[in-house]
C-alpha cells in the first residue's frame, strides 16, 4: 500500500482534474468514483492514527520536550 501522503497527493491530483472539467463525462464518473473510495480510505486511516495517539497519550500522559 502506497504511503499515506502519496494517496493524499494522488487524492488531491483527482480534485484538480474534477475541478477543471476537462476531463468528459465517463471519466469524470471514474475519477470521482475513485476519489470517494480513496477519500474513505483515508478518513479510516486518519481515524486509526487519532486512536493510537489518544491511547499513547492516556498511557503514557503527555511528554514534555
């Protein structure tokens, strides 16, 4: 699986072709289609990160620098 900013870049790249409304119909419908399952994808990931940094922090409490 590619890295979590690679998927947000390639994310981010399917927004710009979206919004430029060069691409026709048929291919506008699987970028979008693509963009929603990567945007999904990425929530969960994000969500998982937040889970994990929560439970650090309750176990261990906050580091000081």
């Amino acid at each position: 699986m590619a890295k979590f900013e690679d998927r947000m870049k390639h994310l981010e790249e399917i927004v710009t072709k979206l919004e430029s409304g060069e691409e026709d119909l048929d291919r506008s419908i699987e970028l979008f289609e693509e963009g929603l399952k990567l945007s999904k994808e990425l929530q969960k990931e994000l969500k998982e990160y937040e889970k994990k940094i929560d439970e650090l922090m309750k176990d261990d409490g906050p580091k000081e620098v």
